[in-house]
C-alpha cells in the first residue's frame, strides 16, 4: 500500500478502533464480535510495522487496556500493567521462540513453558495490605483494594463491587514467613469472569436491550456498578494468575508453577488446568486439545496463555514498552475477521444462476486463508451496500463458505461508489433473467460457455462422478477446442483428441481416459447428483437412488471383476455381491415415467425437488445426454440394502468437527442405512448432534436448544 494510502487507512483504523473499545471496555455494548477487533488491531499492527514513522503515542496499538469512563475514581496501580502479544498461528510461536534466543544470545535456549487457559473477562487487580499480629512465623493480609487494569497506569476502583465475590478471600495469610520484613502491600492479578449459565439467568432478568452479549460483557458491567448489590446477585467468579514481582521475590517464588501453588496455598482460586511442557509440540497439542472442549467449559476462554516458567528467565527477557518477552497469547482461530474488497466479480454456475463474489485481501478465518467471499444475490448486495474498497466483516456460513455478513461504513473510503449489478452474462453477454418469486438472477442460454464449465466441472468432481485429471484449465481448453459441449462428450475423447491440448503428453492423456473408462460404471446417487438438477444435492439424490424402483439387472461375472469394490457417494466401501447394475436407457425411461406426485410420495424428498427432477426431463438436450452416455456405455450402480436395522428411523442427525476413527461421510453412511436422516443445522427438530475435533457453532446451538450431543465413541456403540 503506498504511503499516502497507508497514512489514510491508519487514521480509520485507530479511529474506529477507539470507537469500539469505548463500547466495548467503557459502555459495555458489542457493536462487533472481538474476533472483528482484533483483526483490525492486527491490520493497524502491520500497518505500523511497515511504516514505523507514522506511529503515534496515542495509537492504539501503544497502550495498554481501554479509556476510563470517569463514573469510578481512578486510582494508580502499585505495579505498572502489560498487556500480551498475540500469537494467532505456530508459526508466531515458532518465530517468538526464535526471538527469545536471539534477545538472550542463547541458540540453546530450551526452557520450560506454562500453559493458562486464556479467560475472557475483565482484568482486575486486588491488592492486599499487611495487618497487625503476633503472629512471628506468618503474615495475614487483608482485601483492601481492587483496580480494573484500565490504560495500564491507573485504573477504576471498583473495590465496593469486587468484595462482593465470594469466591475471593477477604483475608489471607503466608506461613513460614518472617512478618516483620514482609511487604506492606501484595498486588495479586486475574480476572473477574461469569460463567455461561450465570449469563443466562441475568439475562432471563433484562429487557430485550439490556440483555448481555456474551459474560465477558455482563462481568465487567457488573463489576463497575455503583450499587455493589447489583454485582453481589450475579454469581462473579474470579481466577488469580500475577503476582507483583516484589512479592514473589520475598516469598521466594521462582517459577510460574510455584506461583499458581502459591495462590491456591493461600485461598486465592485459580484455574488448576495449567499444564508445564517443553516443546513446541507439545503447546500444539495442548492448544488443540483445549480448543476442540472450549465449549465444554463453563466459562468463555478465546485461548491459551504462553509463559516462559523460569521468573529467572523472565528478569532476563524483559519486557517492550508494554508487553513481556517472555509471554504470548495463542489465540483460538477467528470465527469472524475483517477484510478489505478488491474487487466483486460475478460467478456463472451450472444452473445459469448469478453469484457476486468479492476478492479480498488475504485473511485467516476459522484457520485457513481467505481470498473470496460470496455475497449471495443482488438483493444482499444492496441490503448491506457493500462497495469495492469497503471493509467487510467475514464468517464462515455453515462453518465452510466465507461470506459477508456486515459492512464498516465508518472505514469506507471517500471516493466509493455502490455496486452497479451488471444486466447481462459476464461470459457470454445474454440479458439475465430473475423468475419472480426468485433472488438469484440467471444466464438462460444453455450453450453459454461458463455454464457449459460449471456443469462438466461438477459432473467429474469428487462426489459426483470422480473422474481425475480434468482440471479448471483443462475443461476450459476441451470447450475452446469444440471437442465437450455437455458431460457426455467426455466418454467419447481420445487419445489424439488430449494430445492437442496445451502440456499434454502421452501418459497424461492416457491417464485421464483411464479414469474416464473407470467413470463408466458409476453408483447411482453419484451419477444422479452428477447431473446437476437444481435443488438436487447429494443428500436428496440419496433418497432418490435408495427409494425409487430401478429396473436393476445383475452385473456380468467379468464387470463384476473389474469393479471390485466402489465406494458410495457417502464414503462407505461396498463389496459386488452387493451391487446390481441399470443400464443408461433403463435410468431415462425410469425417470421419464416419474411425476412430480410420485416424486413428491418418496419420504424426505420434497415438491421442489421433485418439480426441478421433472421440468430437467423434459428438457430435450437433456434427454440427448442420457441417450449419448447410453451409447457411451456407461451404467449406473446401485447397492442392494445393507440390510441393518432401522434403528434411525425418524431421527436426524446433524454433524459438526472432525470424528477420531471415521469420516462424516462414513457416518453419514451408517445413520441413512440405519433409517436416519442428517440435517445441515441444528433446530428443534435435531435429535443428535455428532460432534468430533473443531466443532463449530453448531454445538453451541445444540447446547442452547438442548439437544443430545455424542462422539464418535457412543455414536459406534449406537451403530452396532
């Protein structure tokens, strides 16, 4: 970005960041998630990094915590407060470690680390003070204080509200100490939290505007009440994990494991989940492993906190201006990110319709790479005024498509303008048309070359019919060169037909027509979603290959040794004797005979599906295909019935996470045989959710509505 550029985005940036951590810190409001805070921090971060003399003391970036709201009297800490730096992958791990090294001049360098869940509630410090007593051989302090975190300097008194937590001690005392030479004041840190169910009952209790957006919210409103009541009747709770180092160093703590000892000895809680390790490795797995139960906790976490466990070490390392060396905090990936537009282009699928897609700057969201996100239909566009250049707020739809969700108009730039949503095909210039009734608009000419693309690209895929080799470029070459025009064409290439196109030598050429030759035998739900019918996606065209009445024939004993086995379209292998095959010209004349009534009688199928089967029948070029893949010998596969109990029958499942021993596909497979059905998204309706590693929003949901939630292990057990 050039500089005057730089410049320009820089002042927004820090701009709107202050705008949301008032709301956010000071009035207790969620204007965007803190995943969508972070990403701008981290944008401002490198905008700063690649030009270091436009930082400016005041930037956001420069300080430590968030503003004081002036309600609460500020009050100076004992010890200044730091905040930590982010680490968002193991490579930011691995490059901190390297960092560390270098500091100390130690390429030897392996010391131990403490891994903290990173809690999600408001910063407080609680300082203590030495009282009277004859007692020589300890020393008893009591509460007299607690100071939010604030800009790192001073901080709000919230002394009133924090006694109110019953969790934290009023009194302590340290044994085996001299009291005469102890420290008058002890400042212990941690934070002020709510739990998820104490959330809920608040809330039960607010009006629809008053309600809290997430317990990070309500602890930390709660805690600046000016009525310690109020924070008295919401269940705070508090984990204590800091030490003032004077303190430490007259107690004799020499590490952060004997710190955490330190505390639980004298009544202070905190969270016994630490774990010490020594190796990038094993933070990894210690990572992935909180991150895949998060959600199990009672209380919000957005992390693991990182420390180097030798306070020697620490002394060593130092801090920056207002970070530790020898801390990180590995952030849990975000389910929201910001981005930049470059440009909106529009994608022609299959089925003609139109899909505005925006090219973004590159982001990491939900722990992959980001380029394109889709905006859905001309309507969305104009809903959310999206522009180029704008930045964008992202989610993953279903945990797997980014798309759009809001637009932060306050970092718009000056110059934009809305989206003119063009009026014709961007491939092959036809005036679109939108069916009333319909969002999407669509090409409605059959031999437009982009639906010619998209249609064979989804007959070859994965799920469909697997045929391996025929890339994007290498469709686009076959429709340039006349040799496809629809999906059919493909069973009838040759050998000297590959070997024209571009790079292409005579092992690859023979490669693609072995997959082709190997395609020619297909599972019948493979071949059905394969046709691309609108509405009929694989779930639906496994209904129709298990419930509808194919005339099947019995396979020869040599096509039988040539299958072997196939795997279905849901993962599951199944051997010959279970596989009958339906020769092309049987699957025509049984779908030609199918009405949209007969369609519609087949349980879980639906009208609409069963309108878009019939109206694709009737469609002559279609017919055409089915006649020219018969003449290409290509016969579809249907397996018999697993026989198993129909144990499922009436339930739904949903799936979320990756399972230990079985794919979702493979599970998909058991819970339809077995009479089930597998939803895309938890409802009321849900029965099961089956969950594994990475689980996303859907088992949040699934603990809101109170639905039954299994691993793989009792879900096998169910199966058997």
């Amino acid at each position: 970005m050039p500089k005057p550029d730089a410049d320009s985005r820089i002042l927004k940036l820090r701009e709107e960041i202050r705008r949301l951590n008032r709301a956010y810190f000071i009035e207790n409001r969620t204007d965007v998630s803190e995943d969508v805070r972070d990403s701008l921090k981290q944008e401002l971060i490198q905008l700063e990094k690649e030009y270091p003399e436009l930082i400016t003391p005041d930037s956001p970036t420069q300080r430590v915590g968030a503003p004081l709201d002036g309600r609460l009297p500020k009050v100076t800490h004992l010890t200044p407060k730091e905040s930590l730096t982010d680490a968002f992958s193991r490579e930011d791990l691995q490059e901190w470690m390297d960092l560390m090294k270098r500091f100390l001049g130690r390429e030897d360098l392996e010391p131990d680390y403490l891994c903290e869940l990173k809690i999600d509630g408001l910063n407080v410090s609680v300082v203590y003070a030495k009282e009277d007593s004859e007692d020589t051989t300890g020393v008893t302090y009591k509460y007299l204080r607690a100071v939010t975190r604030g800009n790192g300097i001073e901080g709000e008194d919230v002394t009133h509200t924090v006694r109110t937590i019953e969790f934290i001690p009023l009194q302590i005392h340290v044994d085996d100490v001299p009291r005469k030479d102890a420290p008058l004041y002890i400042e212990v840190s941690g934070e002020v939290y709510m739990t998820k169910a104490a959330l809920e009952k608040v809330n039960k209790e607010l009006e629809d505007g008053d309600k809290f957006a997430n317990p990070r919210n309500a602890a930390a409103g709660s805690v600046r009440q000016l009525d310690p009541r109020m924070a008295a009747d919401r269940d705070l709770r508090m984990f204590f994990y800091m030490l003032d180092s004077g303190a430490m160093d007259f107690f004799g703590i020499q590490t952060q494991q004997g710190l955490l000892d330190f505390l639980d000895a004298t009544g202070l809680p905190t969270h016994r989940g630490a774990k010490l390790v020594r190796t990038l490795e094993e933070i990894q797995t210690m990572y992935d492993e909180t991150q895949a139960h998060r959600h199990d906790l009672p209380y919000d976490i957005d992390g693991v906190v990182i420390k180097v466990n030798d306070r020697r070490l620490q002394r060593d390392l130092g801090s920056t201006a207002k970070a530790p060396r020898w801390a990180r905090a590995y952030k849990f990936p975000a389910e929201q990110k910001t981005a930049q537009i470059l440009e909106i282009i529009l994608q022609v699928g299959r089925t003609g319709a139109i899909t505005p897609v925006a090219h973004l700057t590159p982001t990491q969201l939900a722990g992959t790479t980001v380029t394109r996100a889709t905006l859905h239909n001309e309507d969305e566009i104009r809903r959310l005024d999206v522009r180029i250049g704008d930045t964008v707020i992202l989610q993953k739809a279903g945990d797997i498509i980014p798309e759009v969700v809001e637009v932060l108009t306050s970092l718009r730039p000056e110059n934009s303008k809305p989206f003119e949503y063009p009026t014709h095909c961007p491939s092959c210039n036809t005036k679109l048309v939108r069916p009333e009734g319909e969002v999407v608009s669509r090409c409605p000419n059959p031999n437009c070359s982009a639906v010619q693309h998209e249609r064979i690209a989804h007959f070859v895929s994965r799920y469909a019919c697997n045929i391996e080799g025929l890339g994007t470029e290498t469709i686009e070459e076959l429709i340039a060169e006349g040799f496809v025009t629809d999906p059919s064409d493909i069973f009838f290439l040759t050998q000297e037909d590959l070997l024209q196109l571009p790079l292409f030598k005579e092992k690859k050429a023979n490669n693609i027509l072995t997959s082709i030759e190997r395609a020619k035998q297909v599972p019948i739900e493979r071949f059905l979603f394969a046709l691309g019918i609108r509405h009929i996606g694989r779930e639906t065209a496994d209904l129709l290959a298990r419930r509808i009445a194919w005339p099947a024939r019995k396979l020869s004993v040599k096509e039988k040794e040539e299958l072997g086995t196939q795997t279905s379209l849901f993962g599951d292998m199944v051997t010959v004797r279970e596989i009958e095959g339906i020769g092309m010209d049987d699957v025509l004349e049984t779908l030609s005979k199918l009405t949209v009534e007969a369609i519609d009688s087949l349980h879980g199928v639906g009208t609409v599906s069963a309108e878009a089967l019939v109206y694709w029948m009737a469609q002559e070029e279609n017919r055409r295909m089915l006649h020219k893949l018969h003449e290409a010998g290509v016969i579809c596969l249907q397996h018999e019935g697993s026989g198993n109990e129909q144990t499922f029958a009436g339930k739904v499942f949903v799936l979320t996470g990756t399972l230990p021993t079985i794919s979702r596909e493979q599970a998909r497979a058991m819970i339809k045989d077995r009479g089930g059905k597998v939803s895309g998204s938890v409802s009321k309706k849900t029965d099961y959710l089956l969950f594994g590693e990475d689980a996303g929003s859907k088992l949040d949901d699934a603990k809101t509505l109170g639905v039954k939630m299994i691993e793989e292990k009792e879900f096998l057990e169910m199966v058997k």
